[in-house]
C-alpha cells in the first residue's frame, strides 16, 4: 500500500481464550486514479466482511445467553471518484 492510502482492516479482540481468525473479505476490483501509477484493489457499496471467531477451549466456552464483550475495529479509507 503506497504511503498516504489506508488498507481496510478489521480486527476483533475479546478474552484470552477466544481464538479469533483472519478477516474474510469480499472480492475487490482493480481502481486507477488518475495521475497515481498504482493500481488499488477496492470494495465499494456495502461490503459485509466475515470474522470467524471459536473458543480455544469448547469445554469453557460461555453459553449461549452469556454476553462476551468484543472490541472490534474497522479502518478504511472513503473515497469517491470525483
């Protein structure tokens, strides 16, 4: 990614013995901007991103009425074609 441009990320953190995965995104196209020799791979309209997460230990695992706190984080960067 070239210096002043933002990658879309998501991470998920939660309690120690929470496994959490690699983000499953859509597909992205290719996206020029004029005047910029790079080439980017984007995602536009609503795009769902999937995050599998499991407990590393099904033994200990909360049921399923017990709420587990998540700190979730999505970076992008918004753009337009004007």
């Amino acid at each position: 990614m070239p210096d002043g441009f933002v990658a879309t990320e998501v991470t998920v953190t939660g309690p120690a013995d929470l496994e959490v995965d690699a983000p499953i995104f859509p597909e992205a196209h290719p996206f020029r901007v004029a005047g910029l020799p790079h080439e980017f791979q984007v995602l536009d309209g609503t795009v769902e991103v999937e995050v599998p997460i499991q407990w590393s230990q099904a033994d200990n695992a909360p049921d399923a009425a017990t709420q587990v706190p998540l700190d979730i984080t999505v970076r992008y960067q918004a753009c337009d074609e004007a």
